[in-house]
C-alpha cells in the first residue's frame, strides 16, 4: 500500500468511477454553500470510516467511497430538511427509471418522490 | 511506476457497460436529485468542481508553491507566517484552501501530515489525495510509527532527524516544504517546480534530486 507511486501528474485518473467525483462534489458544495460546516463533515465521515473499520470492511479505496456516501446520507439528513426515506425512494425510483429504459436512451426520473 | 491493473481495468470495462448503475452510485444519484430540487447545489456548480479536479487542480499548484519559497526568502518567510494568506499571489481559481499552514524540513527535521480522523487534506493546492493517504493503515500508524511508515516509503532518516507529525483537520490543513536539492543552483521556478514531487509535500518522500524529472 506504501509505494510511492507518486509522480507530479497522476497517470491514473483522479476518480476511477463517476460517483466517486460527484460524492465529493456534493459534500464540498454542501460545506461551501453552508448547509454543513467542514467539521461536521469531517466528523461524520470519520465516523462513517469508524464504523467500516469494526464492521471489518477492506482498507480500500472503495471502502473509503462507500464511507463517504454514508456520511453524505447523515448530512443530508441532519442538515437539510430531506429524511432517510425520501433519499430511499427517491434511489428506487432510480433504479426503476434505469431497469425501463432501453440502454442508450437518456434515462429520466418519472416519479416526484 | 505506474503498472498496469487488470482488475480495475475489468471493474472500468464492467462500469462502463453495465447499464444499471452500482448501488452507492444510485444513492448519489438519489441524493444529487433531491439536493438540486431543493436548490441546495447547482447542477453547474457540481459540473465545475467533478471538472476542475479530474483535470486542472493537481500537485502542480503546490510545487510551483514550494519553487518560489525555494527562490524568494521573502515569500517563504510570509508562507510559514501565514501560508493561507501566502499562497495568494498566485491567484489559483477555485477557491483554495482557506486554512493552511507550511511546514519546512530542514537538516534536522522531517514533517509529515497525515488527517486521523478521515482525510483532510489541502485539496486545492495538491488535487485529490492518494488512496493510502485515505487509508485507515496510513491514518493510524503515521502517528503511532512514523519512522517506520517512512521507511516503507523508502525514506530512510537518521536518528538525529526529528520526525514531526501532523494531523490536519477540518479547519486546517498542512503542507510539507521539503529542502531545496543541491545542483538546482540557478534554476528558475518552472524547472524547480518540475522536480517537486506531491509526496513530499505530504512528507512521505524526502530528498528530492535535481533529475527527478
């Protein structure tokens, strides 16, 4: 895991999967805008790595992902008014919109909730 | 030392065609959907930042940092007074770190920074962390053995060389100026900035050479 594999321009790309980005763009512009405040952040996602570590999650770098989505998840909650099952349904109907729609299409949401 | 990863190049070719997204991409996706609607982010905003650091913000910024406190006393004296108010004058676009502070090696001491907690780090000055920064091995034993996490790295310090530690946080976040190499004598900052490499400016690589380009 130490190797220095560091050069000035990273040859890998920054983010190896698109939600990796977006997960950190969302938690930044929500510290930005000032809905949480970066210690918040911190916290939270500190704990949500925490809690991966007991569970004996791998020490990777999808591990970290997957910590940083929960963390935003407890954010959300905690610092705008969308609950926990609002965020579910709104993932199913995702899942949905995805699973109906022919691949290549442009895939849109056609449910509010 | 980049070497080719047949597993992640299968999970890329995987991703890249599987229609229905992962689950944490969903939950992004979900979320992303409902903080846009309620006008808490921008769809553009989000587009800028996912943009800015997969292709301009990188370690670039924080070795042109390092290159001018190398050929101005001046600005190196303001950087460790006040490196947040330093790093300035280089009018990064984006906004940069608002907290930061610089910390020099010397002959006699080595810095590093590591963020226990999650993974703090001076983003908009050095891009996005490397995954063992994030780790929690890294996060832990940086702290506990520092000597020897450097060694891992290949670092090899004497003992006389004091090793300090430290651990970022929200509000603040450090950067390493490692020592000048000998033979750059002359040198302007573009072709100093060249040889700084973003370890060493975490703290995880020390000497640097004059040909490591």
């Amino acid at each position: 895991m130490f190797k220095p594999d560091d050069p000035l321009k990273p040859l890998r790309p920054q983010f190896l999967e698109g939600w990796h980005a977006q997960a950190l763009a969302l938690a930044d512009t929500l510290v930005t805008n000032g809905a949480i405040t970066a210690q918040e952040w911190a916290n939270t996602l500190g704990a949500a790595l925490d809690e991966a570590e007991r569970s004996g999650a791998p020490d990777t770098e999808d591990t970290y992902y997957n910590a940083v989505v929960q963390a935003l998840e407890t954010v959300t909650v905690t610092g705008t008014d969308i609950k926990h099952a609002e965020i579910k349904n709104r993932k199913k109907a995702w899942t949905e919109a995805y699973l109906s729609t022919p691949h290549g299409q442009p895939v849109v949401l056609r449910t509010g909730g | 030392m980049t070497r080719f990863d047949g597993e992640e190049a299968a999970q890329v070719h995987r991703h890249l065609h599987a229609h229905l997204p992962s689950d944490p991409a969903l939950r992004v996706k979900a979320l992303e959907s409902l903080l846009v609607e309620r006008g808490m982010v921008a769809p553009e905003t989000l587009d800028a930042w996912v943009e800015a650091y997969s292709e301009h913000i990188g370690p670039m910024r924080g070795a042109q940092v390092v290159a001018r406190a190398w050929t101005d006393p001046a600005f190196r004296e303001r950087l460790l007074a006040n490196a947040a108010e330093a790093i300035k004058e280089f009018g990064f676009e984006g906004h940069a770190t608002g907290n930061l502070k610089a910390v020099a090696n010397t002959p006699t001491d080595h810095n590093m920074i590591v963020c226990t907690l999650c993974s703090c780090y001076p983003f908009s000055i050095l891009g996005m962390s490397p995954a063992w920064y994030k780790s929690s091995e890294y996060r832990a034993r940086a702290v506990r053995e520092p000597r020897k996490v450097l060694e891992e790295f290949g670092v090899s310090l004497d003992p006389e060389v004091a090793v300090h530690v430290w651990d970022s946080t929200a509000e603040l976040r450090y950067i390493v100026i490692p020592e000048r190499p000998a033979g750059t004598e002359g040198w302007d900052e573009a072709r100093l900035a060249a040889i700084v490499t973003r370890n060493s400016m975490i703290g995880t690589h020390r000497t640097l050479t004059a040909e490591a380009e």
